[in-house]
C-alpha cells in the first residue's frame, strides 16, 4: 500500500509539470484535484447571442445571490459547481459545460470542474464587466464612430435604447439624460471614483450609486452584444431605495423620479448641504427669494392696510440653492376656435424665464397663508435644468397643459437673469441644448421619450424605449418639452455650438 500511494504521488507531481497547469494536494488516502485549462474542448459551444447580464444574478432554481455561475451555452444562472449544486445538475442533465462565475469573472467547464483560461473568452467578462481609461474617457465626446454590436447591428456608445420593462419610461428617459453630462458620465465610468466612499452599517442608498454606475459603463460599453440595454437591476434598486414609490410597473413622474433621484444620489455619494459631490458641482446654482406675506382676503380693507405696515408683513430675503429650476407655462384655452378646434398655445422660452428676472411677482398660496414672491439668479450652474410644469393636481384628477414652448437650441443668454453683482463675476452666461426629455398622451397615462446631442457628431438622436433614431433639430422645438438640460458654453465665440444642421 505504501509503495502504491508513493507511485501516485509520483505521478501527480509529473503532472503538475505539464503545459496544463495541473496543481495536485494530497489528501487523506486520495488526491484532490484543482485543475486549470488552456484547452478546453466545449468552448465552440459557447452561444454568445443568449448572453444577457443585464438581468439581476441570483440563481434560477433557488432564487440566491450566492456563488452564481451563468451557463454560456444557454443564458440561465445557477448556484454553485460542487457535486450537487444546481449548476453541476444543469451541465450532466443538458450536457452544458461552459459556465462563468459572475463575481470571480472565472470560467469552468463542468462537470469536470476545472478551470478554463483562454483569451478568446475575454469579450465575455468586459460585456459583464466594461472598464474604461482615463485616455478612452477623454476621448468619448471627440469620436463619433459607430460600432458593431454582435447581433449585427450598429449603434453610437451613450445612445443606446433602454428596455421598457413594463411602464419604466419615465425613469429610463431620466437616466439616458444624464448619462449624456459628461462630468456625470465620466465620474461613473470610473468606479475608483466612489469605491472609497464609506456609509455607515446597514445603508442601502449605496445600491444606487454602484447600479447607476454598471448602466453608465454599459450604455458607453463600445463592445455590447446587443445594441440596447435593460436597467433591470437600477429599477430595481429604484424601488428598494425609494421604498416603492417609484415602480416598475406603474407609470410616474420624471420630474418626481429626477428630484428624487439626483438628491438620493447627492446623499449616496456623501454629499451634505455644505459638503459638495459630483451632484451639485454640475447642477448646483443659487438664487434670491424675495417673499411677502398677503393678509386674507376676506378681512375689511382697514385691518389689511394696518397688517400691511407691520414686520411680519414686510418682504423678506433669503437664499436659496437649487438644482432646477421650474418653468410655469401659462394657462391654456379652455374654448375652441371657430373651426371646433382646440387652439394649441405657443409661448416663447423667454417669457416663461421672466419668473426669475427679480420683477416678475406670483402668488403663491399654502393651506392657511398667501405669500407673494419673486426670484433672481445669483450664480449659474455649468449645467442647468429646467422643468418645464405641465401638470397640475386638484382633489379630483391631473390636467396637462399642452402649451408648445418656442426655444432655440443653442446660445441662449442667461445674464438678465442674474443680480447686478452676479453679472460683474459671471463671465459666461450662454447656454446649449444637449437633452430635451418630451411627454405624449394623457397626463395620467402617455409616454415619454428624449432626444439627446451626440457631443461627437454634433448629431440630434430621439429615444423612445429600444428604438433610436436621428432627428433634425428643428424638429425638437415642436414637441411638448417637459424636462431640459442645458449645457454653459465654454468661450463666448460660440464654436461649441451643435445644431446638426
């Protein structure tokens, strides 16, 4: 038995000699093997047209998180590679044998169960798991190369469908938005960028970063299977982090769903009111408020006109920072015309900025008070959004005002806006378009879709759910604009202009 046990131990080490890597432990009477492969003979079976990682990873038989290996032959995941895991009984029962660990980012062939090291596989871990260099970021907004997915199909990084799952749209539109900010985009293609951020035990909010991270690096992905893709796993973290107020299968807001999101997003990454993030180093601006409370109606004109000289009454100052600003649209016809048509109302963007020129009074009413008030810009973010409001809530239903605002796409000036001393330190005031979010249809229903500028092309590109299409600018002006993003001008020369004409 002795000189037996010598021999195989003698025969293991020669193994461990060979090309294949083959490393031998003996244990109790038996030799246990953990094997590495240059040459595995299933690898043709590999189907990378059935490879999706877009979906969330937990195993299909037992729903864990844990230890999940994605068969490459036909797409679903399972747990584990031993003996009787779901992974080792899919691989005998169906004869696939190629499976990647979606965590290690190893491959095996089971039931074998040895480890398979070849570089032909590496298009497989950066579709799961996309990096990019500080020299390909740089480059992202100079470049409008088009490039193949594996389908066959062509598509531009960054302008890529997502997937409507059911009534998501309003979040999806929100997203494609702001992974066309550069800053945001490139702060996220890197994960160094928020790795180190600590959170204290138990924060989920941090889901929300490394998700919204993942769909950055897979929209901007120059080498995808498909030329779309699917946020299941941010929706999901959506409705884990907002503790189901936000759904995938019910229609909301995108205005709603934005401010929760970039504020969520603020809090994730360590941001406070003093302490700056990503968040409000691109969107960030500051205003005046000037505020004065109006007496109640109903009193005699006597008691009005002494309230009126006490403190109380006086108008107020305070500032104020904002991350957007909102664009009230006037009210809209309630009759129709001579020929029994609704008349569609047209205002121009500028009318509607009068809000914040430091003049311009509204009332604004509360449960029991009513207050007059008026704002003015003191500081413009490099980015700026408007919210254009198109809704409006009584006890009853939702009305939506399809007034068409007239904008232009490029250079429009914002110095009016600002306080005189703001004027003096601002030295650029002249914004572009790069996104305009649209919403269709009914108020409670509808369906929302974006059109985004190619930084590259200097192209117009419109989202609806998978399908992408390029758009002539002049086109843009003529939709129902709900949400716009504007980008400040670096030179006054106006050369970063991009109509696509």
């Amino acid at each position: 038995m002795v000189s037996l046990k010598r021999e195989r131990e003698v025969d293991l080490d020669d193994d461990d000699d060979n090309e294949d890597g083959v490393a031998a432990k003996v244990g109790r009477g038996h030799a246990v093997e953990d094997r590495r492969s240059r040459h595995c003979p299933y690898l043709d079976t590999i189907n990378r047209s059935v490879l999706d990682f877009d979906f969330e990873k937990l195993c299909s038989i037992s729903l864990s998180h844990i230890n999940v290996y994605a068969c490459l032959i036909c797409g679903k995941y399972f747990q584990g590679r031993g003996l009787k895991s779901h992974a080792y009984t899919h691989s005998v029962q169906f004869t696939h044998h190629v499976f990647l660990n979606l965590h290690t980012l190893k491959f095996y062939c089971l039931p074998d169960n040895y480890e398979i090291i070849d570089s032909s596989l590496e298009d497989i871990t950066y579709v799961l798991k996309p990096t990019f260099t500080k020299q390909h970021i740089a480059g992202l907004d100079k470049q409008g190369k088009l490039y193949r997915a594996y389908d066959g199909t062509t598509y531009l990084p960054g302008i890529v469908g997502l997937n409507n799952i059911k009534a998501n749209d309003y979040a999806n539109v929100v997203l494609q938005a702001f992974s066309n900010v550069p800053p945001l985009r490139n702060y996220f293609l890197e994960e160094e960028n928020y790795r180190g951020i600590r959170r204290p035990p138990g924060d989920i909010m941090f889901l929300l970063v490394q998700r919204f991270g993942e769909l950055m690096r897979k929209l901007w992905n120059p080498r995808n299977f498909k030329a779309h893709v699917s946020p299941h796993e941010m929706l999901q973290a959506v409705v884990l982090c907002s503790k189901k107020n936000f759904q995938i299968t019910k229609q909301g807001d995108a205005v709603d769903f934005m401010t929760w999101f970039l504020n969520a997003l603020h809090g994730a990454l360590g941001g406070t009111k003093k302490k700056p993030s990503i968040i409000t180093k691109a969107f960030q601006g500051y205003m005046r408020i000037f505020s004065k409370k109006l007496p109640h109606p109903d009193l005699p004109p006597e008691e009005k006109e002494a309230l009126l000289t006490t403190d109380e009454y006086q108008e107020q100052m305070s500032e104020s920072s904002f991350l957007f600003l909102t664009l009230d649209l006037p009210t809209a016809p309630l009759y129709k015309d001579e020929k029994e048509q609704l008349i569609i109302p047209q205002v121009p963007l500028f009318n509607i900025l009068a809000k914040f020129n430091g003049s311009t009074e509204k009332e604004y009413k509360t449960y029991k008070e009513n207050f007059l008030k008026r704002f003015q810009l003191t500081k413009l973010p490099p980015y700026l959004i408007f919210c254009i409001k198109r809704f409006t809530k009584n006890n009853f239903f939702v009305e939506k005002n399809p007034t068409i605002v007239n904008f232009p796409i490029t250079n429009v000036d914002l110095r009016e806006y600002l306080t005189e001393e703001a004027q003096a330190t601002e030295k650029n005031t002249t914004y572009d378009l790069i996104a305009n979010v649209v919403h269709d249809g009914k108020p409670t229903e509808g369906a929302y879709r974006i059109h985004v500028l190619h930084h590259g092309t200097g192209k117009w590109y419109e989202m609806q759910d998978l399908q992408v299409t390029d758009i002539l600018p002049q086109m843009i002006t003529l939709s129902e604009a709900y949400i716009q993003i504007w980008k400040r001008q670096e030179s006054n020369d106006g050369r970063n202009n991009h109509t696509g004409i």
